[in-house]
C-alpha cells in the first residue's frame, strides 16, 4: 500500500505563525501555532522582526510533521498578511524606525505611518490608481516606500537592497529565488501584467530610485501563486525545517487570499445553494480575524470605487479580483468589549460558568444575549447604532481618516449594556459588508453566497448577523483552518500533483455547514442598515463643520 503523501501549509498571521500537515484530500492532520511580537514604537507604528517570523516558521513546520516520513511531505506553501518586510545587500535586516533597531526590520500591513504619504499619491490622479479603487490606501506598500525615503533615509533607505512583500520574503528564504508572487505584487505594489511596473508612476511619486538594475530591488521576475519556486526547498531552509531538500515550494499567497483559495472552490453539490451550477464567480470569500477582506472574483475586469482591484491571477489564476475590506473587525471587537467598564465582571462570569473549561467571553455574551431575546436575538439592538471605522475606512470609501461612533448610549455601565454594545458591533461590521457587496454589485459583480473563514467565522452570532445583514445564505468550510488549507493548496500545485489551482481547489476545499438568513427580520436590518449609511453622513457633516475657518 501507498504511504499518504501529505503538503504543509504556513501561515503568518498578525499575531502568530501557525502551520498545519494536510492530506491530499484537504484534512488537516495536525497543526501548531507560535505567537510573534509586534512593536508600537509609536502611534500607528507597527513593527515586527523576519528574523523571528522565519525561526517560528521553522518551529511550527518541525512539529506538525513529527512521526510522518519526510519524503511522503510533496510541498509546501506560505502565506502572510501583506507587511513589508526590508532587508540589505546581504540579504540582513534594515531597521525601519528611527530607533535604529536592526531585528525591527518589517512595516506590518496594519501600520498607517504613512497616511500623509498616500493622500499625496492619491493626488496625483496616476492611472494606476483605478485599479486600487481610485485611492491609495497607507496599507498598500507604495506609501510606506515613500515614508521610509522621506524619515529615515540614512539608516534605511541608503541600505536597503531588497523590499520584499512578507509572503514574498518567506518564499525565498525557503528556496533562495527571488520570483515574486503576482497576488503581492499586483494587490500591494501597483503592478500590472502583462506590461509589469509603470515607470511613470514610480517617477511621479518620487521613487524612480526603485526602477535601477531593472527593479531589483522591488523584483523583477514574477509568477501565479503556486507555481514551482526555484529548485525547491534549499539545503539551508530544508535542514530548518526539518524537511527534504528539494521539496516542492509554491508562490506564495496573502493571508486572506490564502482564506480565499481554501474556501471559493468548493463543491456545493447537495446543499441548495444559490450559487450551485453557477460559475465560481457569484461567490465571496471573506476572511474575518483581526481585520476581514471580501473577495470576488470575475471573468473580466471589473471596476469597483473604494474596493482594490481588478488584479488579473492575483487568487486564482486567469481571474480577475476585487478585494474590499475592513481595517478592524475581530479587533474592533476586542476593543470595545475589553474596554468597557463591566468587563471584568464579564469575564468573572464566563469563568463561574464553566470553570474547568474557561468558556471565552464570546460564548458567555451570546449565549447571556439569546436567553434574553423573546424572538431574535437582532431585534435587541434596535436602539443602539454603531459605525464601526475606529481605524479608518478601507471599503467602499476608502477614507483612513474616518472614526468609530456609537449612538444610543447611556450613564448605565452593566454587563447588559455590555452585551448589547457587543451586538451592536457585530451588527455594524454586518452592515459594513452589505455596505461594500452593494458597491461590487453595483459595478458588475453577482454574488449569491457568502463563503466565510478565519477566525471571526467561528462565533456563531458573527455568522447568523452576516446572513441576516446581507441576506444571503454563509458557507462554513469543513476545516475550519481554510487558510491553512488554502497555504497547502500552493504546496500541492507545486508538486504537480495537481495540475492546476483550480483543481487543487475543488478537491481540497470542503463545505462543512450552511447557515441561512432569517428572511423574517429583513425589514429591520433594512431600517437599521438605512441609520447605518446616516451616521455617516453626519460624521461628514461634522467634519466639514470643525474644518471651517
């Protein structure tokens, strides 16, 4: 009998590098996960090391393949947010903060240092900016480019030899080849092929510098994620790894994208979806942890303002992809129920109620929430209102500018008020989505079905509020790691044993559990979704207001 072959997927999230061992048939066997640090120098700096992202990379790998043979490991495939990671001629670290710091060498996707920076791009009006939905946001790498020129010039800019995305960079350090991942280099870096960089974009914003030994150091070589990097696995990475030399690598993903690859080609057969017997462009993925992106994908370039895109095979290959976002979700979340007044009590409570296993929080509020509702849990949030922008606006008003606001609120401070600030939030960040799928409607895009992963994905009430919101029907994948899934799918294409993403895809991705909307409320989320596009209105009206001189 065979023995089972097997492919690796790494993910570098925010806060942790997690990997798991996957079957060819897209179960996960085993995972790991290791947390990384991230450094606030200063406001609205984010800064983390490469050097400690790869060693947890390697320590994770090492664990989930204990006990398997390595020669049945077929290939290997990373993912990681979109941080911009900047090393020298020796391929060492650079700092990017003026402490000098050299380990604290990577900007991470979340930092908006550089907001100053991409209004002035935006107010160039370049072309290129129709495919990032008409305006340069401070996540995208362009703008952090032009921060490091400008601030910190002599410790970075002058030695800096190589600016890699993080997926990128992880990639090379496993194989030693410096092809870049179109998904990176077309969704954060402006690039388009066939034609690839636009000298004239580069000039116009001061960078030209980045256009000398034909772009090298911003990569001059590119490919389809999952395609075969290199010779595979080097002796060096291979022996970090606890890996074969010369195991398959693909090329690598954004996390979310990532997210993507592991949920939007599953086969629907059976479950009576909208989307069954539809081509696989009537569905979204959204991939919902700290922040969420929804991706949809088309046959031909769709043009969406405020949401990123079109990026020809920046998902899956030969498509074309829009990808909206929330810059806050899982960490809005956090942030308002960790900060209100009750929450000690709350977390007094969820640990009453099962003190062996430590109930999360979450589970405590939406469990306190139903018990409390009469009909559906929704209706309670009836009068309280949330915008939900604390960290700005990526989709569809690509505005990092905007705040967070609460309506509704009053002097009491309870574990009930708490709670129902929580599904306020929830409800809003729902709102937010139908709020960015109405403007990839409105340019183009039929989407029938929502397909949901990450972390946020595993809070039932986060589910049942995107269903209800958006009215339509929310696919759960059978593994809930779909990122994972999706970072093993690049390993699996690299092996060849697939012949391509698409087929890796509908065999490696699985529907575990639909839920349905709640048609009966559909006249309340559309009032509250009517208050949800008010509010920001009045933030405008504000704003205008405070500006006059």
């Amino acid at each position: 009998m065979m023995a089972e072959v097997y492919y690796v997927g790494v993910d570098v999230g925010t806060a942790s590098v997690r990997a798991a061992l996957v079957t060819r048939e897209g179960q996960l066997r085993s995972t790991a996960e290791e947390p990384i640090t991230i450094w606030e120098p200063q406001s609205d700096h984010y800064v983390q090391s490469s050097t400690e992202i790869w060693h947890k990379c390697c320590t994770v790998v090492k664990k989930v393949t204990q006990g398997v043979e390595r020669s049945q490991v077929r290939g290997i495939g990373f993912d990681a947010t979109c941080s911009l990671v900047v090393l020298d001629q020796s391929f060492q670290p650079v700092p990017v903060n003026q402490d000098g710091d050299t380990q604290r060498n990577v900007v991470m996707w979340m930092d908006h240092r550089a907001a100053e920076q991409a209004a002035r791009i935006t107010n160039t009006g370049h072309g290129v900016l129709s495919r990032v939905g008409g305006v340069m946001s401070p996540e995208m790498q362009p703008p952090k480019l032009l921060w490091l020129k400008e601030n910190v010039k002599e410790s970075c800019w002058n030695k800096a030899a190589h600016f890699f995305d993080l997926p990128d960079f992880l990639s090379w350090k496993a194989t030693g080849c410096l092809t870049r991942s179109l998904c990176t280099l077309v969704c954060k870096w402006t690039y388009c092929p066939p034609e690839g960089w636009d000298v004239s974009f580069w000039t116009a914003i001061g960078l030209e510098d980045l256009l000398e030994n034909n772009t090298s150091k911003i990569g001059s070589v590119t490919c389809s994620p999952g395609s075969p990097l290199g010779d595979g696995l080097t002796q060096e990475a291979a022996a970090d790894l606890g890996l074969d030399p010369g195991t398959a690598v693909g090329a690598s993903l954004i996390d979310a994208h990532a997210g993507g690859l592991g949920v939007i080609g599953a086969d629907v057969k059976g479950f009576r979806l909208p989307c069954e017997d539809q081509p696989i462009t009537s569905r979204v993925a959204m991939i919902c942890g700290t922040s969420s992106c929804h991706m949809a994908i088309s046959e031909r370039p769709l043009f969406v303002p405020g949401v990123w895109g079109p990026c020809l095979s920046a998902m899956v290959p030969d498509m074309w992809l829009n990808e909206g976002g929330q810059s806050a979700t899982g960490r809005l979340i956090d942030h308002v129920v960790k900060g209100h007044a009750a929450y000690a009590q709350l977390q007094e409570q969820a640990q009453q109620r099962s003190p062996f296993t430590g109930e999360s929080i979450y589970s405590y509020l939406n469990n306190h929430l139903s018990l409390k509702a009469s009909s559906a849990v929704d209706l309670l949030g009836s009068s309280l209102h949330v915008w939900p922008d604390f960290h700005g606006n990526r989709s569809p008003l690509a505005d990092p500018t905007l705040k967070g606001m609460v309506i509704g609120l009053s002097l009491s401070q309870t574990l009930e008020d708490l709670a129902l600030l929580y599904l306020a939030t929830v409800q809003a960040l729902a709102l937010g989505t139908r709020h960015i799928l109405e403007a990839m409607k409105e340019a183009g895009h039929d989407i029938r079905t929502l397909f949901l992963c990450g972390g946020l994905s595993k809070n039932p009430l986060y589910v049942q509020i995107h269903a209800n919101a958006t009215g339509l029907p929310v696919v759960l994948p059978d593994q809930m790691e779909a990122v994972l899934v999706g970072a093993a799918i690049l390993g699996a294409c690299a092996s060849r044993d697939y012949s391509s993403i698409q087929e890796a895809m509908g065999r490696m991705a699985k529907v575990g559990k639909v839920v349905q909307p709640n048609h009966e409320i559909q006249s309340f989320y559309e009032r509250k979704y009517k208050v949800f596009l008010r509010l920001i209105d009045h933030q405008r009206e504000y704003q205008a207001l405070m500006n006059q001189r």
